[in-house]
C-alpha cells in the first residue's frame, strides 16, 4: 500500500516502513519472552548476550533493528549488534550492557525489527 505525505506531494511505501519483528524480553537469570510479534526464540548466550530468531525470516542480512534496555538510575544502557558473530536472515545476535561497563543481563529488553521479509 501506498500513503501519502501529510502535504500531500510525496508517496511512500508503507510496507517497507512497518516494523516486520518485535519482543520484550528478561534478560536476567533464566530469560523469559514476555511478549512478541514474530519471533520464534531467544537463546542466552552467556553474560549480557542473546539471540533472538524470528518465525518469518529477512530477505537479506542487510535489516535493521533497534534495541533498548533499562539503566540503573545513574547510568544509562545500551543493547549493540554482537559484530563477532555474523546476522543471519533468521537471528540476530545481541548484547546488553550498562554504558562505560562491561556485558550484563538486563531484566527488561526490548528490540524492533525493520527489513524486506523473504
């Protein structure tokens, strides 16, 4: 489908701008999904690392997602793509991490997905 712009002049594609995958998860002792949208699983991959794996996969590794995480009152948090391990068009590998600190489980992390689907 097809919207146009609030003046009315441009067009844009609407499927391309929709998030295709999204969860909320606990990243804390035995992690938990607490809700999603096209995901199929999370995996712990050790302390602050996860993979999260969606039912209906990318068309390519060239998606995007964006990712936050709670801090700790003093300091923020961040959630990064894991660049050691490649993306596949079914997983994404992540870690979590308070800023300035090394990896950490979080208990509240939430991640959105964009990209054409297969």
């Amino acid at each position: 489908a097809v919207a146009k712009s609030e003046g009315g002049a441009v067009t844009t594609n609407i499927a391309q701008g929709l998030c295709k995958a999204w969860i909320n998860f606990n990243g804390q002792n035995t992690i938990a999904i607490s809700d999603s949208s096209n995901v199929s699983g999370i995996a712990d991959n050790g302390t602050g690392q996860y993979t999260v794996t969606v039912s209906n996969v990318f068309g390519n590794i060239t998606y995007n997602f964006v990712g936050a995480t709670n801090g700790d009152g003093t300091n923020g948090a961040a959630v990064y793509k894991d660049l050691g391990v490649a993306a596949t068009t079914a997983a994404t590998r992540m870690r979590t991490k308070l800023l300035q600190q090394s990896d950490q489980d979080r208990n509240e992390i939430c991640v959105s997905y964009f990209g054409d689907l297969a």
